[in-house]
C-alpha cells in the first residue's frame, strides 16, 4: 500500500508553484511504528519532498530517537556531539538545548519553565531572541507590535569533526497561542513576511540553486566553503545581519588561537551544492554564519569562458568577500514568496531533509509562553555527496 500524503498548508505569503515538490503532509501513518516497508517509503518522500507533516503524534523520545536513526542507522551521537553544547560555554548555541537524560540524542527546546518533563525536574526554556544575535534589533514599540526578524538560517550540524546530520525531526509538545507576527526583513529591500507566532521558516537549498543566475550556478558548483574550527565558538562575539543570513564582518570572530584546541584534519571542508540520494538535485548548502573561506575550482576543460566568474579559479580567504558572495547567492532563496513558515500544533511532528533545505527559528515569546519541543538529529555516518563531473560540466 502507497502512503498517502497531501501538499502542505500554504500561507498566502507563499507563491503556491515554487511549491509543488517542496514539503507533505503524511496522513494516515503512525511515525512512532513504521513497518520497515513503510520507513522505506517515508525516507523516499523526505529526500523528495524535503519536509514531512504528521499531526496528532504520539511520540516517546525512544521513538524519536529510532525514527531518526532509521534514516542513517550507523549513526549514534546527537548533531553537534551528546552533551557537546552543554560542556562548551562558549558556544552560541549552549542556552538553546537541554538533554533529554534518558535519550541523550534528543533535546528539549522552546520556552519558559518546564516542570518535570522526562526526568528534567525543572528546565529554563528560552527561544533565541535576533536582539542576542543580530547587529541591530526591531525597537521595543515595533516588538510590542509584533514586529520581528529570522534569527538564524542555518543547516543543523557541528561543521567541525562530526558530519552534517541527514534528517531532523521536531516534535511540539506545547505551543503557546498568540498572535501572528510580522517578519521584517530590515534590509533596505523593504520586505516583510507575516509569520505564526514562534514558526520555524524553511527555504528549499534546491530552489536556492535553482534560481541563480547561469554565473552564480557556475560559482556554486565550482565551490567548496572552508567551515571555522568550533564555528560557533568563533562567531560567538560576532553579530548579524538582519535577515539572520550572515555574520556582520567586524572583525570580532574569535581569533583561531583563542579557540578550544582544534586540529586541521577536523576542520570541514564541503562542496556548496550537495546532490539529492534520491532526486540527483543539487541544494546549495551552506551554513552562512559559519564560513570562514571560499575555494573556487577553474572552469572544466571546454567550458565557456564568457561572463563567467573566476573562470580560473579562486581561493577566497577575505571573511567580507567570502560573505558577500554568499550573500549573494543565498539572499534571493529566502524572499518572502519562497519562504514556508510552518504553523506549529500541539503533536505535530516535522522531519526535514536537513542536507536539503535551511530553516531558521524566528519570533518572540513572553516569559511566560511556555512552549516544549524535541528535536533530535544525528551526526551523520557519512559525508554530502558534491556535484558529479557531469553536473559541473552541466552548470559551469
Ligand atoms: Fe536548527
């Protein structure tokens, strides 16, 4: 028996046909107790589809932990390392998660205080807030409006020694109501998205390609983006840009000496587009805030020289150059019609094709919203897979 799925609910922000291969709605099927036929069946749509919906589940953290290693079943530590961001201080990431004890791959998140929550006598919840990230923040009268910004678009992964996580998977607990809010985008360009309160904002890596002009498509197929050691110690002391897609270049990184100890052969070096296993799309996949250089390969042999940008190859080691061209190539994917803001319910689970898509947490609770999710996902038994000879020669 097929599995049934219907297209997501689609805010009208959205642009419904750059949607048509982008996110399900699963229905009919428990995730907790997939028969091994039916995993195989789901892990096809997720590469497919890039996102997954199943409402009204009832999920243990076990299970969570089981479906999510089902996608990748040699893989054991949580994404950035069990208890990793915990014993980092430093890491921007540290106040975002708290361990499940019991199944230390999967995290509670959210906001406000949870009380006696599967073995976590009392967990502090706080969703990132953009005025702790970004450069500039929305003033107090336009966050009492319910103005607010993308915190972070990002890929969930360590970027340093462990790989990029395959799947992640978000289940809502409690979900606070309120009202919708107001995603200003605060660059000049005038943009604004209206988002339900505390969604989580995804964008397709594989429209982000798909949408560069033929020059930026050779660049990213060309291109392999050097990741910072401990990334998110790094760019601890830095801030961002207002959309939540870059590093504002301040110089204010953490110089490499001031870092936990790091060595080269742990540093992560990967491809710009990651090649779909199911579909052979390519996503472009880039952590924009963790990026630190650009290596740029010449043109293959027989290719057109005209128009094209570094035809002979480059080596980016600047932190603004590296950034503005990422900017560049990454910006246009994250406009308000190609955004999906998902509406949180309570029992809603989303897995997501973290090595195809970007997502970001976006909004802003009151102390007293209390809201509770697990999200697990895995460090990767494997490394993305780049573009084929083919597809290099096909885009560059
Ligand atoms: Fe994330």
């Amino acid at each position: 028996m097929s599995i049934q799925t219907v297209p997501l609910t689609l805010p009208p922000s959205a642009d419904p046909s750059k949607f048509s291969n982008f996110g399900r709605q699963v229905i009919g099927i428990d995730p907790g107790n997939l028969k091994p036929s039916d995993f195989a069946e789901i892990q096809q749509l997720l590469y497919k589809y890039d996102a997954l919906l199943f409402r009204n589940v009832n999920l243990s953290p076990e299970q969570q932990y089981e479906l999510t290693k089902a996608f990748d079943p040699k893989a054991e530590s949580y994404g950035h390392g069990d208890h990793k961001t915990q014993s980092t201080k430093k890491s921007i990431l540290h106040p975002d998660l708290k361990t499940i004890p019991r199944v230390p791959q999967v995290q509670l998140i959210g906001n406000g205080t949870v009380h006696n929550h599967e073995g976590l006598e009392t967990a502090a919840l706080k969703h990132p807030s953009h005025t702790t990230f970004h450069k500039t923040s929305v003033s107090a009268a336009d966050e009492a409006a319910g103005i607010t910004r993308f915190y972070r678009w990002h890929i969930d992964a360590a970027l340093y020694d462990l790989s990029p996580p395959k799947v992640t998977t978000l289940y809502a607990i409690q979900v606070p109501q309120g009202t919708e809010q107001t995603c200003r985008y605060d660059d000049g360009t005038g943009d604004t998205l209206p988002v339900p309160l505390g969604t989580t904002a995804f964008v397709s890596g594989k429209r982000m390609f798909d949408i560069l002009p033929r020059e930026l498509q050779s660049v990213a197929v060309r291109a392999r983006v050097r990741y910072a050691p401990h990334p998110y110690v790094w760019m601890s002391p830095a801030a961002a840009h207002s959309t939540g897609l870059a590093i504002e270049s301040e110089g204010k990184e953490l110089p490499l000496g001031e870092l936990p100890p790091w060595t080269e052969d742990k540093i992560k070096v990967y491809p710009v587009t990651w090649k779909n296993p199911v579909t052979g799309a390519l996503h472009f996949q880039v952590h924009p805030c963790a990026a630190q250089e650009l290596l740029i390969d010449p043109l293959p042999e027989g290719a057109s020289r005209e128009g094209a940008l570094y035809p002979d190859g480059v080596h980016i080691t600047d932190l603004k150059d590296v950034r503005d061209l990422l900017y560049k190539m990454q910006r246009p994917a994250i406009a308000p019609g190609l955004v999906y803001p998902h509406d949180w319910k309570e029992k809603d689970l989303v897995l997501f094709h973290n090595r195809g898509v970007l997502h970001t947490v976006v909004g802003a609770f009151k102390p007293d919203q209390v809201r509770a999710f697990h999200q697990c996902n895995l460090a990767a038994s494997d490394e993305p897979v780049g573009p084929t000879p083919e597809d290099v020669r096909q885009y560059a």
